[in-house]
C-alpha cells in the first residue's frame, strides 16, 4: 500500500510538471511577436485623446479604480465563489505599475490575458472581447496609460485557495475559452451597425455582464452567433437583464431610448442602477453621439431568445383604483404605499427622468428578481451627467424584514398591467447574505 501511495504521488507531480511545462508553451503560442509592436509612439494631443476615449469607450475605471482610490490604481474587489481576486494597477508607475510594459507587453496583458512576467491574467479581465480590438485603438490606449499620472499601490493577491491562485492552470481557460480571434464586419449589417457590433463586442465588452456563463466561467457566446449572446447575466449579485428582442429585452425599446439611456442613464420610464450606473458614468455618457446611436442600432438588430415571451398577458389595472382610494387588498399593498409610493406613485408610473416607473418595467418584471430585491436592501444612485441637473437616490430599506421585502416584490411584480413570479423570503436573505459577504477595496497609494 506504501508503495502504492508513493506511485500515485510521483504519477500526479509528473503530470503536474507536464501540464506546466505544456502551459509555457501555449502562453508563448499566444504572445504578439514584439518586433511587431515598437514602443515608440508619437504622444501628441490627438492620439492621447483618442486613447482617453477608448479607456471611456472600454470602461478601465469600472475595475481599476476602486471607489475612493486613485485612478487607475486598482485595488477593487472582485468577489467570486472562490475568493476575492484585486484589480491592478494600471498606472505607469514602473515598480507596482505598468511602467515597464512595452507595447508588445500591453497587448499581451489586455487582449491575450497575460501579463509581463509570462502568468495567466484571471478572465474577470474581459481580454477575451478585448481580442478583437484593432491595434490604432490599443496603440492610443497604451499612449494614454503611459501618460497619465503614476501612482504607487502594490497590487494585491487574491483570497483564492493555493491550489486555486496557481495561473498557468488558467492557460488553459484561455486555449479553451479565450481563442485569439479579429473582428469581421457582417455584410447584412449597415456600416453604423459593424460599428456597433464592434464596440459592443469588443471594447464596450458587453457580453461579460449580459452574457450567461458556462460551468467553467465562459461566456456562452462571444458574438452574435447563438442566442445565449446578450441573453442576461449576472454580476456581482446584480440580474444584467438580456439585450436581445423579446420582452424581457430591449423589445419595448426604441432606438432612440436606447441611445438616451446610454448617454444619462434614464429614460422616461427606466433608470440605471448598480453596475449599470456606474458604467453610465465612467464611460457610455463619454461617447460620442455616432458611437451611441451605433451600439443602439446594432441592439436592435438582436433577434428574440427562443421560446421568450414577446408580449405579456393582457390585464386590466385595478391597482390604482384601490391604492388611491384606500382599499389595500393585502400587506403588501400597505407596504407599498408606506414606503414606495411617494416616489412611484400609486399608479406605479413614477415621475418621468426623476423616478422610474414600476409598471410594465421590464427589469421589475423579468424571470429573475435578484436586481430588485438588492436595490431595496441596498438603495442605488443614478448618474449624474450633464444632460440632468442632479442625480437621485434610492435609500436603503434593509431594516425591513425578508418577509416585507418579499411582500413589496410580489406586490410590485404583480400590480397595475404587471404580472411576474413570485418571490419567497429565502431569496432576500441569499441576496442580504451576498451583500454582507462583500470584500473591502483597497485604496492604499502606500507601495
């Protein structure tokens, strides 16, 4: 039996040893040839702005800047089953920087997954959309992070168990899941719509909230080859509702609401909270107007998830009659009108660009309610841009009961012209637990 034990010890090292020494040679199958990409780019005005743009364009702060950090400094945390993984720092400061990174170094990192030392990045680095940006883009984006100021914060390793925090294994992720790949224009597509599929596809990276993941944390469908594309995600905790053409889409959208909600993050009926928000105001409310009405048009041209509901259920209103005239039919209209309805109004269509509407909202309404549930306990701010005056504030309500919440969520799901599932207690306190379980950021400039 010892020897036995001795054998399939020495049999897992041997394989261990094989599978790293493999893995080696597939990060070098994978790097750019640095002869390719010379380092010495012109840094005037123009390529700094375009490069500015494109860190807008590909929304670097959402994960580099932790909030209440310094730009770019990273530190964020990035909470998965596993552990927490850090974000880095992205700043030129040679020593916890990107300062020693070549051209060549900086493509590897942002479109290959690797960094400079040879190690696997971990895929919440959305490199494999990154793939297929074109190098004028990545070119202006690595003169601007050259560019920018330097700060020192040591990036911090992540909370993974040792045999999980081993990269080279993640090579394989990537031969897998992350195929080096250029983006190709479809010839049914307008020229305004390629240029949507591009920045959606690419920079804009929109697939890694709005896209399902597989059993081993790949996005289902990297473009619009299946309908598991933009068919709704999840992001920490947050429901990343589906782009596509059903209902529970963009459907009921037009075009033009779309390219509002894009630039402000509201539309008359609809507000952007949680990871949406932020996304609003680090970078889509930074884009140009063709580029917004671009990834709009494209959206559009999504076709409806298979067997999803197109249109729901006819059903008359009697909601508003018996709210306005006091007759609540159960708790969970008293709760409503105790706590929600001086903003939402009790006919449950808000106030236009201030408060969002709640009936025929599809984001209340959709298969999946988690998105509610998180901004009652944990409230949510708009964006701020120029085109509103100020920006508004959904308070916390985590001092009620699972229960109630539950109550106020089916109450909602189910009132005016709305009809959606039920809700029990047990979902609020998965989503209470999944917030209180949230790591600490780092925001430390100390090297």
């Amino acid at each position: 039996m010892k020897k036995i034990i001795i054998w399939i010890i020495a049999i897992l090292v041997l394989l261990l040893l094989v599978g790293y020494l493999t893995s080696l040679g597939i990060v070098h199958s994978r790097k750019v040839n640095p002869n390719h990409y010379s380092s010495n780019i012109d840094y005037n005005s123009e390529i700094l702005a375009k490069g500015e743009y494109i860190a807008q364009l590909a929304d670097c702060a959402a994960c580099h800047t932790a909030p209440g950090g310094a730009n770019y400094a990273g530190g964020l945390a990035i909470d998965s089953p596993f552990g927490t993984i850090y974000s880095m720092n992205i700043t030129p400061d040679m020593e916890t920087g990107i300062g020693a990174y070549s051209l060549a170094d900086f493509k590897n990192a942002v479109q290959r997954g690797i960094r400079k030392d040879g190690s696997a990045l971990y895929p919440a680095m959305p490199y494999p959309s990154f793939t297929i940006m074109n190098d004028q883009d990545i070119e202006a984006l690595y003169a601007y992070f050259m560019s920018i100021e330097p700060v020192r914060q040591k990036d911090q390793p992540s909370t993974f168990p040792w045999f999980m925090s081993m990269r080279w294994p993640v090579t394989y992720w990537q031969l897998l899941f992350s195929p080096i790949r250029q983006f190709t224009p479809n010839p049914q597509l307008s020229d305004e719509e390629n240029r949507g599929a591009y920045i959606v596809e690419g920079p804009g990276h929109c697939g890694a909230c709005h896209t399902p993941r597989g059993f081993a944390y790949q996005e289902k469908a990297m473009q619009n080859d299946s309908p598991d594309y933009l068919a709704g995600g999840m992001i920490d905790g947050w429901h990343a509702k589906s782009l596509r053409g059903e209902l529970g889409g963009l459907k009921t959208w037009s075009k033009e609401e779309i390219a509002l909600f894009l630039k402000t993050g509201r539309t008359d009926r609809a507000a952007a909270y949680g990871p949406m928000a932020d996304e609003v105001q680090n970078s889509s409310q930074y884009w140009s107007d063709e580029d917004v009405t671009s990834v709009a048009a494209y959206l559009k041209t999504l076709s409806p998830i298979p067997g999803e509901a197109l249109n729901l259920p006819p059903k008359e209103d009697t909601t508003t009659d018996l709210l306005l005239s006091g007759k609540y039919r159960d708790l969970g209209a008293v709760l409503y009108v105790e706590h929600c309805a001086i903003c939402h109004r009790r006919d449950g269509n808000g106030v236009p660009r201030i408060f969002p509407a709640l009936n025929l909202n599809n984001a209340v309404i959709g298969d999946n309610a988690d998105s509610v549930i998180q901004l009652i306990l944990s409230g949510g701010e708009t964006a701020l841009t120029p085109y509103d005056r100020m920006a508004f504030t959904m308070p916390e309500f985590d001092y009620l009961s699972n229960e109630h919440i539950a109550l106020i969520v089916n109450f909602i799901r189910n009132s005016w012209n709305n009809s959606g599932k039920t809700i029990k207690a047990d979902d609020v306190e998965r989503i209470r637990r999944h917030i209180e379980s949230r790591s600490p950021n780092i925001t430390s400039n100390e090297g």
